[in-house]
C-alpha cells in the first residue's frame, strides 16, 4: 500500500533560501502546511486571511515547526477585495524585498442543495474561490515578472464529475482550473508558471471535518485506488516539487493529489476489491460462451 509516513523530506532543507511566497488561506489546513514546508525549505512567507488571531496562531505553529523567527509575515485581508489583497502583495515585497512564488487557497465551502442555495451564497464562494484568486494572481503579476516566479492554485476533484450539494465549489474550482490554463498561455512569455494543486480527500482537515458525511469515511476509502486518504504532507510534497526547478517546464497543469479517487468508478472499485474473483467470473462467462457455440454449431 503507497505511505507518505516518512517524516523526512527529499527536497534538500535550503531549496528555497532567499525565496518569499505568498499564500492565501495559510492560517489552517492545506495552506498552513504548504507555508510550513516551504519556511522549512529555506523561504520567507507571508500568511493571508481574514482572521487575524488564526493567522498569529499559524505564525506561532510554523515558528515552532521548523525552528525559524522572522521568516512569516501574517497579513489580514479578504481575498475577495483586490484592494485589499493588492496591498497584502506590497506588503510582503516591503518586509521581504522580493516575492517569487504565490499559492492561492483561500476558499469557503459547505454543504446544500442546489434547490436551497441562494444566489448570495453561490456567490459568495465563486467570489472567495475564483475571483479571490484572480485577484491575488493578477496583484502578485508585477513582483512575479521581476523574480519569474510561479503560481500553484488550490484546486479540487469534485467539479470532475460533478458532486452533490456542492454546485457552488464545483463551479468556482472549475472556473480556478480554466484560469489556470489561460495565466498559464499568457503569461508563459515573462517565464511566470501557472500550475494547480487539486487534491482529493485530504485527513484532519476543515474540509474533511465539515462536508464528510458521518460514516462515509470507510466508503470513501474503499473507494480510492490506493486505499488510503490523502495527508496535507502529500499536498506540501507536490508544491515543493511544483515550485522547484524540477518543474521548469511544467505549467498549465493541474496535479491531481488524490490517490486515483476521482478516477474509480464503481465497476473500478468492484474490480480492485475481488480481482481474482472478477476474473474467475469473466473467465467462467467466456468458457460457458465457447461451450455454447461449439453446441450451436454442432445442431
Ligand atoms: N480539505 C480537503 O480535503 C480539500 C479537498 C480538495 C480541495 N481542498 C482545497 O484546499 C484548500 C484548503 O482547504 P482546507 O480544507 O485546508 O480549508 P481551511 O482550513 O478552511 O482553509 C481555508 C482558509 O481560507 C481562508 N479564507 C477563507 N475565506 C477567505 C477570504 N475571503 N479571504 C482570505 N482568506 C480566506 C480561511 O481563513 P479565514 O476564515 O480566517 O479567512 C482559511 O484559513 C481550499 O482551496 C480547498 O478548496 C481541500
């Protein structure tokens, strides 16, 4: 069974000295992670979200994580005003001189049917998730072309095919991986990559907690090819590569991080769960198919 139990990175610990990152979202979950990973990889980061308590908490997390002082700027702003998200960009460039990487994953979600939505609440999310990161992508454009830097935006699988009670975040993550393509195709000619992160179910997380319906959690798993729920490690792991020179010539790609969930269909999950079962099954319909022609053709 795949793990991604090891506590130690193969990325060196100085890949990313002298680099400054930007990350929206980075007071809880997935985002807090990635700006812990990438303080322990040598980077400044500045921090952005609304709440000003929960992003001094995370400055406090990231500190005791990675044995650093001053290498995290907390910035409070909403993500949604490009005011607002252009002077957290400013900001960040006066404490740390630079910006060279952003990551886009402030987001709002929750569960309702599509009938119960009102239109301010669809828009809300659109507003957070979409614009919010149109906003902080076209804000850090003009620090990025100096540094040739790289964006990853957070995205997610459930706008694949389609998932109940979340037509809000499945059109606002769909419109997140379009944007991606088109920064990606436009601003490919000052050197700046554009890629996304989507993840599957990610463990201990907002996400997970809010919108996980009780005791789906072993159908969740039974679901996902490589039978394990994915861990905010394996979302740090995939920003690290993504930002690094590794990736010079990835952009426009969205790095689905989710352990072959969006892919199984149930006839998939059926086929991985009894294979050898499967298989006597076709191989016994395939006999009784030969045994039967040989019949007919013998009348
Ligand atoms: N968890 C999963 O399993 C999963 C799966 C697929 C995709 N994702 C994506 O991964 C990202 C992180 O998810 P998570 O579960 O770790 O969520 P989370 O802990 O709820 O993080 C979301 C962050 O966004 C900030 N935020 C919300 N609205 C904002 C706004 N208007 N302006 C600025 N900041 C705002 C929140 O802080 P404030 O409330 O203080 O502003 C919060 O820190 C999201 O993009 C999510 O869609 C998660």
């Amino acid at each position: 069974m795949a793990s991604n139990k090891s506590t130690l990175s193969v990325f060196p610990p100085t890949l990313y000295a002298g680099k400054v990152a930007l990350v929206t979202g980075g007071g809880s979950g997935i985002c807090l992670g990635i700006a812990t990973a990438l303080v322990r990889h040598g980077a400044s980061v500045a921090i952005v979200g609304r709440t000003q308590s929960k992003l001094e908490s995370a400055k406090a997390t990231i500190e005791a994580a990675t044995s650093t002082t001053n290498k995290v700027l907390c910035i409070a702003a909403d993500v949604r005003s490009f005011e607002a998200i252009n002077a957290a960009v400013s900001a960040t460039a006066a404490k740390f001189g630079r910006l060279d990487f952003v990551v886009c994953g402030a987001a709002g979600n929750f569960l309702c049917a599509a009938e119960d939505l009102s239109p301010n609440a669809f828009k809300t999310v659109v507003d957070i998730d979409l614009v919010g990161t149109f906003n902080t992508c076209k804000a850090a454009l003009p620090l990025l072309k100096l540094s040739k830097g790289a964006i990853i935006n957070i995205t997610a699988t459930l706008q694949y095919k389609g998932t109940l009670l979340m037509a809000h975040a499945c059109a606002a993550k769909a419109g997140v991986d379009a944007l991606t393509r088109v920064l990606a195709l436009e601003w490919g000619q000052y050197g700046i990559r554009v890629n996304a992160i989507a993840p599957g179910p990610i463990d201990d997380t907002t996400g997970m907690t809010k919108l996980m319906p009780s005791g789906a959690r072993d159908l969740i798993l039974s679901a996902i090819p490589l039978r394990r729920m994915g861990t905010v490690r394996d979302i740090e792991f995939t920003t690290l590569y993504l930002f690094s020179d590794a990736a010079s010539l990835v952009t426009g790609a969205i790095e689905v991080v989710d352990g072959g969930e969006w892919l199984a269909s149930p006839m998939a999950i059926v086929s991985s769960l009894d294979a050898a079962g499967m298989q006597a099954d076709v191989q016994k319909k395939r006999a009784d198919y030969n045994a039967s022609k040989k019949n007919a053709s013998k009348l």
